[in-house]
C-alpha cells in the first residue's frame, strides 16, 4: 500500500502509480525503497547511468504514518531471485531508519544494502519542512542513523552520485 507523502510505485518499463517522471528509472534488478520523493529520482537517475537498473522504486513517504514501511518493504524482496541489491534513501528525522537497521541485523538479510540519509548537513535543533523530519533525542539524527546503518553492514553514501560506486563495490 503507497501511504501519505510519497511520489508513488515504478517497476521500470512494466507500471507506474504516483507523480515520477519515467525517463530516470530503467528495468533492472535493484531495489530502491526511498522516504524522499525527488532524491528517489536522482538516485535512480545515477544508478541507471551507472548501469544498475531497477526492478522496483517505492516511494515510502517521511511522514510518520506509512503505507508499507522499510522493513515491510525489505520482505517483499528478500527472497526474490530477480533482486540483486537495495538502495535505501532516507532522512533525518523519526526512526525508520534505525529500526530497518536492526531489523537487518535480527533477520541476516543476505542482499547488498547502500543507504543515503537526506539532511546529514542540517543544523542541530532546527525544525525541518515536514512531520517525518522529527528528531528525537539522539534517535532520527543523522549521526543516529549512519551508526544503526554501520553495525548492520550497511555503506552509507555522502552524496546520491555516490551510490553507485558503493552498490559496484558491494556486488562484485
């Protein structure tokens, strides 16, 4: 189910439900699970230009209240033989991240996993745009994230023209 704040669903040249433009996304075999719409597209964008297509891009949304969560989301693909990778774009605020990182770990999910976290440059103890983008203590920081995403085995790209690079490394 697409939830609140989110562009939508694209399976690359077979459906697409939402507001994405098609021309970024090419049919291939990694996943892209993404709480930000337009950074869902430029990641995609730099990981067809690098040659990593996508099976499928889901929009989850940065409200708190999803549709289909990350983890969720994570086990419809774990045991697809046509998935390769999963590219996770995340953002600050809420623990989405964190909780998918543990959830990782707890079920050995065996697939390569990249992640970007939006806003890792924002100021500390600054409202951000939206409701999803509420940091709780040290949980929903984007310092919080990268350590839950770092024990789980996950690289965590700078920039979204990095992830392309890191998915290389991880898959051959």
């Amino acid at each position: 189910m697409i939830g609140p704040n989110t562009p939508g669903v694209i399976v690359p040249q077979v459906m697409k439900v939402g507001i994405m433009p098609g021309s970024p996304f090419k049919e291939g075999s990694t996943v892209v699970f993404s709480r930000s719409g337009t950074l869902m597209y430029e990641v995609s964008y730099h990981l067809t230009q690098a040659g990593f297509g996508q099976k499928l891009c889901l929009g989850i949304g940065g409200d708190p209240i999803n549709g289909t969560n990350l983890k969720e989301a994570l086990d419809m693909v774990r045991h697809r033989n046509d998935v390769e990778s999963v590219v996770i774009v995340g953002e600050i605020g809420g623990d989405a991240e964190e909780r998918l990182a543990d959830y990782l770990i707890e079920t050995r999910f065996s697939k390569p996993v990249v992640a970007y976290i939006a806003g890792m440059s924002a100021p500390k103890e600054k409202r951000m745009g939206h409701a999803g983008a509420i940091i709780y203590g040290s949980y929903g920081s984007a310092e919080s994230k990268v350590k839950h995403f770092a024990k789980a085995g996950v690289a965590v790209a700078k920039s979204p023209a990095q992830i392309p690079k890191m998915l290389a490394n991880r898959t051959h």
